[in-house]
C-alpha cells in the first residue's frame, strides 16, 4: 500500500495553510455571489418557482458531466494545476450567467458552473488532506469555516449590489478580479502534487473487492448527500422562504439567510475541537439533530423571530458533517485521497445541487413550506445513517 499524498519537500506547513484557505474563501465567494443574484435572475427572466427549480437542475448535470473528468485528470496533473485552473474558469462561468439573456442561455451557463464548480472542490479539498497530514491534527473544518465566511461576505456584497441597482454581470466582474488576486496571491505556496499523487494499492484487485473498499465511502457520501441537500436549499430558498411564507419586510428578507451563514461559519471553526474530543459518530448526530430541529421549528412557526431561531440551529447543524466527512475521505487506506475525495465529494455536492430544484418542485406541487419539511427529513436521515455506520473506526 502506498501512500495516498506526497507532500512537496519542503513545504511551510503554515503558508500551504494560509494558501489553501485563500483559495476556499474565494471559491465560498464565487459560489455565494451567484446565490445572491438568484432571486434578481428569476425575477428578470420572469421565471415561476417550479420553473426556476428545472434551471437550478443543470447545476448538478454540469457537476455528473465533471465527475469522471475530475477524478481522472486530478491523478494526472495533480490537484494544484486543476485547482489553479479550474477556479479561474468558475470566475469566468459566473460572469456568463450575469450575462445570460434567456432560459436556454442560463441552462447551458449553469451546466458550465457546475462542471467547474466540481473541480474546484475536489482539488481544493486533495489540497487541504495535505495541509491537514502536516498538521496531524483535524483542520479541515476550518477551511471550509473560510468557505462560510466568503459565503457571508458574498451575501452582503450581493445585498449591497441589489440596494444600489447594480446589474449582476458587472457586481459578478468585480467578484472575478477579486478571485483572480486570491489565486495569483496563493498559487506560489500550494503542494506541488503534479506527477506524485498516488493511486493507493498497485496490486490488481476484483470488481468484487473494488465494490467492497467502496463501501465505506459511500456511507460517507450518503451522510453528505442528505447534509448538503439541507445546505444547499438554505443558499437558494431562505430569502424566497423569508419572502413568501414568513413574509417580512422587504429590508429584512435575507436576514434569515445571514442567521444561517453566521452560525454555519461559526459551527466549523469549532468542529473540530468538538470532532477531536466527541468523535465523528457523536458530532454527526448532533449536527443531523440541530439540523432537523431548526427546520421544524421555521416550518411549524413561520414568524420572523422564530424562523430566525430555527434557520441559526439549521446553520449551526450543517456546518461540521462536510468537513468531517471529507477529512475522513481522505484518511481513506484504500484509494488515493484525491480519488476518495472525488467520490465522496461528488457524492454530497449532488445534494448541494439537487436539493434546490427538488424544492422548487415540490414548491410547485403542494407549498413552500412542505418542500422545507422534506429538508427537515434529511436531516434526520444524517442522524439515522451516522448512528447505524462505523464511522469511528480508521
């Protein structure tokens, strides 16, 4: 068996750190510029809540169309030359669904976004295991503490764009300059992997014994899938949810998705120290538990003050099972880091993408607030799954 990661000698542990959380905060600020502007897109494109669901399912076709290209070329060129590159493209994608000018457009833009998207987080998280191995100890909440808080900050530039009339295509043109000075800052200190990222065992195994070693990785991936479906449904809905359920005022309809980022960001800064002392089973219950109770309560009382109560447990919840469960991806004995990552990630990011349409459809069929009791039932799946898995076990 081979070592999953080579790490580039030498290698400051404390820049590759600084780097790789550069890189999740710019791609937090590239995903969250985009939700901002969703509901400014709807609206211009004069697009129903069921037919904005359709559009939001080219997201997760972009992200399948990537799949096998990321978890192959991530083995060839290494994470760092995809990470550098695929970043810069998910810029350019959000420049052109600012542009998009129908349906059709906007469709074949977020099939782009999603396919850029996918690379991005598989090679941004190969990364970060690196980092992760010379510290010898769990960081990889943070890191994607870095990718909430660009999540905070890309809804308040957005709020300020929409308070100032700023069209999308030029608010997401200063987001890209923005980027492309956190990549050229950052490129020179990642973990030079191009040639050395291993395939783990070079023994021949049996489609039996492939399908065996998978296993383990596809709870992983379960657990995540249920997890972002909830995370993903928050970034899209929670102002619509704020708007046409709860009904607050126009001044105050992304505050409930502000509670959600604060806590979400808030939550992965200690997760890890919770992980470390309570273990993965134990802070994956509790996360599916918090999860599910704040949905409930924004479900069962849609006032503002309670909504706002139910939306921070929501965020608190959600923030610790992707970093946990992407951190033991790569810890995998079986298979290269970046393969597992790939798989796991790719998994759960399908959630992420999924879940926003599947609520704008059943927002069509029945209510808004039924398609937020379907993301209540996912997270208590996230209990269910991580109680009957053996996830403690290395």
């Amino acid at each position: 068996m081979m070592d999953s990661i080579t790490l580039q000698q030498p290698v400051s542990k404390v820049r590759l750190r600084i780097a790789v959380g550069v890189l999740f905060f710019m791609a937090g600020l590239c995903f969250s510029s985009w939700a901002s502007r969703i509901a400014t897109v709807q609206q211009n494109l004069g697009l129903t809540d069921a037919a904005l669901g359709a559009v939001l399912f080219s997201l997760p076709v972009g992200l399948m169309l990537s799949l096998p290209f990321s978890g192959w070329v991530i083995t060839k060129i290494g994470s760092k030359k995809l990470l550098l590159a695929a970043i810069l493209v998910y810029g350019v994608c959000l420049i052109s669904l600012g542009r998009a000018q129908n349906t059709f457009q906007l469709i074949i833009c977020l099939v782009c976004f999603g396919f850029s998207s996918n690379a991005v987080n598989i090679s941004v998280n190969t990364q970060a295991v690196a980092a992760e191995r010379l510290y010898e100890k769990p960081i990889m909440a943070s890191f994607h503490g870095l990718w909430s808080l660009a999540g905070f900050t890309g809804a308040g530039i957005g709020t300020i764009m929409i308070a100032n009339k700023v069209d999308p295509f030029h608010h997401f043109i200063i987001i890209l300059v923005i980027l492309a000075a956190g990549v050229i800052a950052a490129s020179r200190y990642l973990n030079n992997d191009s040639g050395i990222l291993k395939t783990g065992s070079e023994t021949k195994v049996s489609i039996r014994q492939k399908l065996r070693l998978m296993v383990p990785l596809l709870t992983l991936g379960s657990i995540a899938f249920c997890s972002m479906i909830c995370e993903g449904a928050m970034f899209d809905w929670s102002v619509i949810y704020f708007k046409k359920v709860v009904d607050a005022p126009i001044a105050l309809q992304g505050a409930g998705f502000t509670a959600f980022m604060l806590t979400m960001a808030g939550g992965r800064f200690i997760a890890d120290w919770f992980a470390h002392r309570f273990g993965l089973k134990r802070t994956l219950q509790v996360s599916g538990t918090l999860t599910a109770t704040g949905l409930l309560i924004s479900l069962i009382f849609p006032y503002f003050y309670t909504a706002m109560a139910g939306f921070l447990l929501v965020g608190a919840g959600v923030s610790s099972v992707v970093p946990m469960v992407y951190s033991a991806a790569g810890r995998s004995k079986t298979m290269s880091a970046g393969v597992a990552l790939a798989a796991v990630s790719t998994i759960g990011f399908i959630g992420f993408l999924v879940g926003p349409p599947v609520i704008g459809f059943i927002a069509g069929l029945a209510t808004l607030r039924a398609s937020f009791a379907f993301i209540a039932v996912m997270g208590i799946s996230v209990v269910v799954l991580s109680t009957r898995a053996k996830l403690d076990q290395d």
